[in-house]
C-alpha cells in the first residue's frame, strides 16, 4: 500500500486522498466507515477526499 500511496501523491493528490484512492481500490465495496479503517483517514475526512478525487 506504501507504494502505492506514494505514486498517487506523486500526481498531485494531498495524504487523506491518496489514502482514499488506495483503499477504495482495494474494497470491492464499503462504507465511509469502512474506506476510514482501511485508509487510516478520519471519517469525517473520507467525503473530503473523495470530493478531491471527483
């Protein structure tokens, strides 16, 4: 996940986002609750980055 963290920070994305991305491709599906577990963001951060992914 490092890694691929970091190439997503590489293109422009802050932390929470690139964090986001990651653990979004890695759920088949999942709630805020469970992207925020997964990505180690706050949940009151995931909608912020996912707005910023949009």
């Amino acid at each position: 996940m490092v890694h691929s963290r970091q190439a997503t920070e590489a293109l422009g994305l802050n932390t929470y986002a690139a964090r986001t991305f990651v653990a979004l491709v890695s759920l088949d599906e999942g709630t805020a609750q469970d992207v925020s577990e997964v990505a180690e963001v706050p949940q009151t951060r995931v909608y912020d980055a996912a707005d910023e992914l949009y």
